[in-house]
C-alpha cells in the first residue's frame, strides 16, 4: 500500500526512551501516513514539538517497500521499524531504537513478547532478532565490519578534526549497517573537553556521512572478563545524544581490535544515558556478530493535535 496521507491529526504516539536516545513513536500499520522530513524534524524539535533524537514509524512489512523486499527471505519479519533522524533524515536503524521499537510494539497490543521470547523486526539495515529479557531487551544486531578493510590492519582509516581538542586524531570507521568512526581518547577529561555542538570533521568521511564516537578504555580495560568503555557520540543527523546503540557496539569493536586477540568478547559500554551491554558471538551465517543489550521505556502516550500536522 502505498502513503497517502499527511496528516497526523488523531493519531496516537508513543514517546520513549533507550538509556537517554529518545524517540517519537507512531504506530502505522497499514503504510498509510506519509512523513515529510519537516513534519519529522518538528515532531522532534524539543521546543515545538514533542522532542527526540529520532522518530519510528511501526508499519507492517507488508506495507511498506523495503519491508516487502525483507519477506521474501524472512516472512517471520512481519513489522518494519520505518526510522527517521532527528533532522526528518532517513536512516538505516539504531541499537537503542530497535529496543524501543519492540517495547511500543508490545505495549501498543500489536505483539505479544515474553520474558525469552524473540520478535523478528525488518529494517533498513536487515532483519534484526530481538529478545525481551529480565531487565529489558537484547537485539542480535548482524555482523559488523570494516568500512575500510584494506586499512583496518594499520589501526586507523581517518582523521577526525574536534572542537575542543587540539589535534586531529586518528581514527577507524565500523559499519554496523550504518556508518560509525570511532576515536579513541587518553582519558576521560579529554572525552570531556571535547565539543560535540559542533560537527567533528572526518577525512576521509564515509560516502553517506558517519556517527563519530569517541572512546575511553576503563583501567583495567578487561575486569571479570569484561572490557569496559566509556563512550561519546555525536550522531549524523541528530548532534550528540546520549546513548547510541550501534554507537556502542562500533566503539566496542574497534577497542576490542585495537586491544588484539586476547580481548574479550562480552563488554559494557558506559554513555552519558546509563550502561549497555555488548556482546560478540559466532552467526549462523558463518561471520561474527555482535548482541546489544539495555533497558527500554516508553514514558508517555498521547494523540496528535492539528498543530502537529504538516
């Protein structure tokens, strides 16, 4: 079915977060509400709308065309997390949202999720596995990679200009079925010191833009077999936020390159929203792949007024 409409008026909403990266929350299941990028960046706008770092549009996959394209290999996926940036861009996905996007799910009637149970989910990035578990959700978020392989070995892949620090430092660029350039950092008053109003500069950037983390390894890295990272990010489309998921599980990945094979594979990524768990394991498919962990909540439900409407 294809959109045909603007207008919100009546619809209801959902607001929530994961560890702090927020979102508005809609539910669409027929395809049926068009969202111009406008309306998503004053839905968003934290002083005339109703703020997020984000928006999620809960369709069926049937409905929408890249989520008729998922079902043909999974028909399992049958909701599709239609998400947008703060600024009204399209994005791929995110960690934190996927999360939430399962939670408003559940909370809306639209599925019903267990403590073990697992909801498959289609995206823009693929189909992602979500699990609810005691205190939260856990998503197999899909292998990871290199944006650049044929530089990985050398340890870095750009550079990266920041307000606030003195020198460009050096960095190495992970896709996550987004893009993210991870920088690590000496401690924890330079991750302070570091402006993320301003955009970093990333040379050579990925072709669609990047998410930029900035990374601190804990001292010890590695305690009870679990290396700890604490973690900042400014988000493409957004600014900083704080928490990002795929953020954390890129971070993770390029510290745990960086500190070579003896590194763990279970690791806590501490941002400004709270604690994330991530976790890398051997896929079905024969490549590595990377679990995200955390709590999600929906904080607020309530209708769209005509002066949220396009």
């Amino acid at each position: 079915m294809t959109a045909t409409s603007t207008s919100l008026t009546g619809l209801r909403f959902g607001k929530g977060h994961g560890t702090g990266n927020d979102f508005v929350l809609v539910a669409d299941p027929g395809g049926e509400r068009e969202l111009a990028p406008e309306q998503v960046a004053r839905l968003c706008d934290r002083r005339r709308g109703l703020g997020g770092d984000g928006l999620i549009r809960a369709v069926r996959s049937k409905n929408i065309p890249e989520g008729t394209a998922l079902l043909e290999e999974n028909p399992g996926a049958e909701w599709f997390m239609d998400y947008y940036n703060g600024d009204g861009s399209i994005s791929e996905m995110c960690g934190n949202g996927v999360r939430v996007f399962a939670h408003f799910l559940v909370t809306q009637g639209l599925v019903e999720l267990g403590a073990g149970d697992e909801l498959v989910i289609g995206t823009r990035a693929g189909v992602k596995v979500v699990a609810r578990t005691a205190d939260g959700y856990s998503v197999d978020m899909g292998h990871w990679g290199f944006i650049h392989p044929e530089q990985a070995p050398s340890g870095s892949d750009s550079l990266v200009e920041t307000a606030g620090l003195a020198v460009a430092r050096p960095a190495l660029s992970i896709t996550m079925g987004n893009p993210h350039t991870v920088v690590a950092l000496a401690d924890l008053s330079e991750m302070a010191a570091a402006n993320l109003t301003v955009a970093p500069a990333v040379t050579p950037e990925p072709l669609h833009g990047t998410n930029v983390e900035f990374a601190v390894p804990a001292e010890p890295l590695v305690t009870d077999d679990v290396g700890r990272i604490s973690m900042r990010v400014h988000e493409r489309g957004v600014g900083e936020t704080l928490s990002c998921g795929t953020g954390a599980c890129a971070a993770a990945a390029a510290t745990r390159f960086w500190a070579g094979d003896q590194a763990p594979d279970s690791w806590a990524v501490a941002v400004p929203g709270g604690i994330l768990g991530v976790r890398f394991f051997p896929g079905s498919d024969g490549r590595e792949h990377v679990e995200l962990s955390g709590p999600a909540v929906i904080v607020a439900e309530g209708v769209f007024a005509d002066g949220l409407s396009a």
